[in-house]
C-alpha cells in the first residue's frame, strides 16, 4: 500500500540562516535592537524562484519566521558603468559588474497581511518587514560591518534624528503627454508582469556613503529598487526594475548644483544631451549630497524629456538609531516617493478631498501615513510613515499607467524552472511541488504547470493533482526498484505564453528501520557536563558527565538562570538519549531551536546542525523513518548568557510541534525475574513464580520454554536482588 508524503522541491546543502550574535552592544540593546550574524555567501548559492524559511532575530533572544522567495531587481539586459571626468571634462568609464547582491521577498509565517524585504551581498545588508503599524528593521553599519535588526515602532522618534526633507513637485509643471499614435500602450493584458524599466545615475556623494567602494554602493542602489519593488508590486502590480546604474568613482562628477530642484534641472539636460541610448522607461538620480530631498515631474513614464525624478539626502543604509546616523533618512521612502510622481500622483494632501491633512498642516492622521503624504513633517518625522501606497493612490497610479503611450510588458525573459531533487521510498508515493522553486517575471509571482511525462525513465507513474495549473502537485508513484535515481520532466509556462522545460531527479531509497531496544520507560535521558569556554560542541565521548535525569521532552526556552537541572548557567553541556516514536513511514523533518549550539542525530546520522555561538536559533534536516521507535540524540552547550534548547518535529500529515512526551522513551535494563516491577528479586517473586507452577504464563515463563517449571526458578534465583 502506498501512503501519502508530500515533500518540498527545494533541497539545499547550506540553507540561508540569520543568527543573533553571542553579544549585542549596549547602545543596540538601548534601543530594543539586536546584532545578527549572517553568512552571504549562502544567500547567493540560492536560485531565482528559491522559497525557503528563515527566522530572523527582531530582539533579545526573539525571532519571527520568515517565508522568503528569491527575486531579482535587475533587468536581464541591465548594464553600467563606473565614470569619472578628467581634468579636461572628458568622461571615462568602465563597465560596471552586476551588483552581487541577493534579493528576497515574502511574508511572516502566518501572517497573510505581513510583508518582508532583504538585500544581502558581500558588503550590504539590509531588510524590512511589515506587520500591521510595526516595522521591523534591518541594516549595516558602513564603518564596523556591523547588522542589526529592531522594531522601528519601539523606537522613541526623537532617537532616531530623523532630517527634515521635503519635495519640490509644487515647484514644477505637471508635464501632460501629447497624443502618440503607438502599436502598444501601457498594461497590455496578458503580457509578463508590466515593468517600469528605471536607469540610475549617481553622484560620488553617493559613493562616499561607502568609502569609495562602488561594490558597496551598487549594492545599496540595487537595495532600494528591489526594496521599491515589493512595494509597487503587491499595491499597484507594476515591478520596478533597475536596467542601467552609473556610479561616479571619483569627486569629478558632472554635478555642481546644491538644491534638489537645480539638481533634477542639471539631470534632465545632462540626460537628454547625453543619455539617449539608455533604453529607459524612468530616469532617477540617486544622490548623497544634502539636496533638501526630492522632487520630480509628475506623470512622465516614457516621456523622453521629463522622465526623471531625484532622490537627495540618501544615508547610505536603511535607518539606524545610533549615534553616529545623525541625520537619519528613510532612503527607501524617498526614492518610492517621488517614483510615484513619476508614475501620475500628486501628495496625498493635494487630492480633493485631501487623503490627510499633513502637508496642510493638519497632523491629526500623522500616524500611519503613506508613501506620498506629507506626515513625515509632523511630530514623530518619518517614524510615522508606513511604506505602503494609499489606495485612492493606488488606483490613480493603476489608472494612470495604463495610458502611458508605450509598452509596460516585462523584459521577455522565459519562466526559470529549477532542477528538483526529491527522496522516496520504494513503499511510498510522493507528492511534489514542483513549482515552488520555478520563477515567473509575472508580477503574480506564480508559474503554470503546462505538462508533465506520462511516466518516469524507470516507468513510475504520473499524476496530476488539482485543477489549478498554478498550484499543480504532481504525485510520482515508483516501480519498486530501491536505491537508485528516476527522472522525469515538465514544462511550466507564464502569462505571456513563455514556457521552459523543467526536470525533477527522484532518489529512491528505503526507509530507516525502526530501533527494537530490549525494553523502554517513558521520557529521554539527559546528561550533565561541566565545560570550559568552547565556541562548538565537545567530543561528549571523551568528557564525564557531572550529573543525569530523566525528563519528558526537550522544550526549554532561553533563559539567563540554570539550564534544567544542571545547577549551571554557563559553560553547560547536555545529551539527551532516547528514541522518539513515529506512528507512520513518513519523511520526517527534526528542528533545533537553540542557544548556543547543538546538533540532532537520529541513530549516527546527523540530521540537524546547529553548532556554534549564537541566540536562539532554529535549524532542521529531513530524514525518512519506518514505523516505530527511532534512536535520537541531541547535544548541546552553553558559553554564556541565555541558554535553551527546544526539539521539534513535522511531517506532510502532522503540523509543526513540539516533540510530546508521550512520543519519548529510553532504554532500560531489563529486570529479568522482577515479576512484580518493583525494581528488585526477591522472595515476593519467588512466591508468584511457584503460584503459576506448571502454567504456560508468559509473565512467570522466563526461558519462554511454555510452562513455568524449574529451570525459571533457576533463572529468578541467579537474578536475586537488586536490578542495575
């Protein structure tokens, strides 16, 4: 019989994580915040259309799960240079790298109405999400590398010296098109996901927020239009795309003014001199000079001499409360801010009826304002501002674009359908959701299942699940061929009819077998060990436990006390032995949430490696279990500060939980001729045994022979006393 099991697509051998540092400096902890530890590297190893979950540290031994997908903020066709002019004026440049840098988006586990934003290269980190009014933070120092993450609401406004910027629209003409014969306009139905293609040019004020490194600036310009993205994206369903960044190498850039509206002036007739084969739907200037903010001209997507906005004032990184981010910006809401005058809004204050009253100096809906209001200039600056669009602006945006006299249509690339590699058993047959790791250019974000093979290379079977090709499971029944490898393709398609052939790699193999130990008690064993200050787990096998218990299930959060009933608060070590139960064979996934580190075995293989120093933090590993009791083994240590360590487990039919007690039990001695079960043999034995003389019962019948005689009484009499 083949029993269900659904499996992920997505197999990595480093999956991304988001540690919290073993400390956190006193002025981050001021404020609520908390410092991580991240590796890059295991970010960039993911591929466009990679989903995933990520816990991320928000506070203090706190931390929200994120449910992520991999997108990109630059066009297919994206290009750049790094310039600088010469003593003589005459431009020189080279070409620029496409920024190395990972870009994610999704939502809080749970909660469907949440947002969340990174950006994480080499030399950049930085990251948003939304739930409801709270906006948690993430962002990089420039000069320590140091990455931090809090909650923006927490934060008394005052802290986070918030500058006073403005934007100059007012000052200019609302520039309107003349009407354009054109073979395709705006937002062509069934086309890929419409697509602002915007070209970036910099000034060295923007390069000097990073030292000089233009690595680290692009990085950051590339930051704010994938940031800007998710924005425009989930509101207006248009996607902000970066296709050219020029960054300025050295203080001889072509700009000389100080005010944004001189700046933006300078701009369009360098650009329009200069430019005009950049293929461009906007032109922007991201700058880090003090401007007084940002301006732009209002309903010009594809106007060839008014389709530039500036951004001034930017800092370099998304806010920080520290001391030395005097002059805080909100980078992002800037540069969404005037993309949406480029995109046909005016303030929200300038509607009629006023959306709110800010910029007429009525702050009485301050708290919560939208991207294209004025609340910043109330009390509380840009701590008051959500990063969403209101929806009369949306709507006039949407109305907006889909007149623009050119085409919004993405930038033609196919669908990516990345390889899938699962595991099956023999007995088995898998659910797969093939499309969770295939990326569409769609702003719906979502592939087509177009067809599948019939049947596998080695003749499994094929089936189709559902009626929505958008959310298409394939089931894949195998032959009963063991320890080997199928395959078997598909062709996933997206809304303009693009398709890409896509393959999945089917390891078959066989389940673990279950444990038999002799004989169990209820709960798991855990050993105690004194330890000196290590950064990873011991070699247990070669230290002495101080101490043991037996407990009934492995779920201690952090805590700055004793660890259990070690007697210790630091410089812990613990084992916990025992078997856990599963009621089916099943593909099983282990997690480990811990501080600091640990590791999961199930029999000698390790599941779960969550070794080193850091916060609670959960880490997990799958693993294909038989029926019955399963040898587990989780070690773990304590350095210093909170200690805690908590055992999970899921499967396709049973949600996430904590491991029950009445899922674990240890081994024991077997007390053979402790009838009774009061731990010793004794006469009382003695006496039931002569009781069933002669009988067949099993409980007395200790050689199993099938009758309760002599040669039992033997075997009672050489156990006589107490069991060990």
């Amino acid at each position: 019989m083949f029993i269900h099991l659904l499996f992920s697509a997505l197999i990595t051998t480093q999956a991304p994580q988001i540690l919290e540092s073993e400390k956190t400096s006193k002025e981050i902890a001021s404020f609520g915040g908390v410092q991580i530890e991240l590796d890059h590297t295991h970010f960039s190893a993911t591929q466009l259309g990679d989903s995933f979950e990520l816990s991320l540290p928000i506070e203090p031994n706190n931390s929200i799960r994120l449910e992520l997908e991999r997108f990109d903020a630059l066009t297919s066709d994206f290009r750049g240079h790094v310039s600088t002019l010469d003593e003589e004026g005459k431009l020189h440049q080279e070409t620029l790298i496409r920024p190395d840098i990972s870009f994610f988006k999704g939502r809080v586990q749970g909660n469907p109405d949440s947002k969340a934003f990174l950006a994480i290269g080499q030399h950049t980190t930085n990251g948003l999400i939304t739930i409801g009014h709270d906006t948690f933070v993430v962002a990089q120092k420039q000069d320590t590398g140091e990455k931090i993450a809090y909650n923006l609401s927490n934060v008394n406004p005052d802290r986070m010296n918030w500058i006073d910027i403005s934007c100059g629209v007012e000052e200019y003409v609302h520039t309107a098109y003349a009407t354009e014969e054109t073979s395709s306009r705006g937002i062509d139905e069934g086309a890929d996901c419409p697509t602002l293609r915007i070209a970036v040019d910099t000034d060295w004020d923007f390069t000097a927020l990073f030292g000089g490194n233009t690595d680290a600036s692009g990085e950051y310009a590339a930051t704010l239009m994938g940031a800007m993205s998710t924005i425009y994206e989930e509101d207006v369903e248009v996607a902000t795309r970066m296709c050219y960044l020029r960054l300025w190498s050295t203080s001889a850039d072509p700009w000389s003014t100080s005010g944004s509206g001189a700046r933006l002036d300078e701009f369009v007739s360098y650009w329009n001199s200069n430019m005009s084969g950049i293929s461009r739907h906007l032109a922007h200037h991201f700058s880090g000079a003090g401007l007084g903010g940002g301006v732009a001209y209002v309903s010009v997507v594809c106007s060839s001499g008014f389709g530039y906005a500036v951004s001034g004032n930017l800092g370099g990184s998304f806010p920080l409360p520290i001391e030395d981010h005097n002059g805080n910006n909100w980078d992002l809401m800037v540069v969404a801010h005037e993309t949406g005058h480029n995109c046909g809004t005016l303030h929200t204050h300038d509607y009629s009826p006023p959306i709110d009253g800010c910029g007429l100096g009525d702050c009485s809906l301050a708290w919560g304002g939208t991207i294209m209001s004025y609340c910043h200039t109330c009390s509380g600056g840009l701590s008051n501002m959500v990063m969403d669009l209101h929806p009369i602006v949306q709507e006039t945006i949407e109305n907006y674009l889909a007149g623009v006299p050119c085409s919004l249509g993405g930038d033609g690339s196919s669908p990516i359908a990345n390889l899938d590699t699962v595991y099956v058993s023999d007995e088995l047959y898998l659910d797969i959701d093939i499309l969770a790791n295939d990326y569409s250019n769609d702003c719906l974000d979502y592939v087509e299942l177009v067809s599948v093979d019939e049947e596998s290379h080695l003749g499994g079977t094929i089936e189709v699940l559902g009626d929505d090709p958008s959310q298409a499971i394939i089931r894949y029944s195998p032959t009963g061929v063991t320890n080997t490898v199928d395959i078997f393709n598909y062709i996933v398609g997206d809304a303009s009819g693009q398709e890409t052939e896509g393959g999945v790699f089917v390891n078959i193999i066989q389940p673990r077998p279950a444990d038999t130990p002799s004989a169990t008690e209820p709960g798991i064993k855990v050993f105690y060990y004194a330890l000196e200050p290590l950064s990873q787990l011991p070699n247990f096998d070669e230290l002495t436990p101080f101490g043991d218990e037996i407990v009934g299930d492995v779920n201690y959060a952090s805590t700055g006390g004793n660890f259990m009933g070690s007697g210790l608060s630091d410089d812990i070590g613990a084992v916990f032995e025992g078997f856990v139960e599963v009621q089916e064979t099943n593909m099983y996934t282990f997690y480990v949430n811990s501080d600091d580190g640990s590791k999961l075995f199930v029999g000698n293989q390790l599941i779960v490696d969550n070794d080193g120093l850091h916060g609670m933090n959960e880490k997990s590993g799958a693993i294909l279990l038989a029926q019955g009791l399963h040898e587990v083994r989780v070690e773990f240590f304590e350095r210093g500060g909170g200690a805690g360590c908590i055992v999970s487990i899921s499967s396709d039919m049973m949600p996430k939980e904590v491991i029950p007690s009445d899922s674990y039990s240890h081994e024991v001695t077997e007390c053979i001729g402790d009838i009774n079960n009061d731990g010793t043999v004794n006469v009382t034995d003695v006496l039931v045994l002569i009781g069933d003389w002669g009988t067949s019962n099993p409980e007395t019948d200790l050689d199993g022979d099938g009758v309760v005689a002599v040669s039992d009484l033997l075997i009672l009499i050489g156990n006589y006393g107490n069991c060990e």
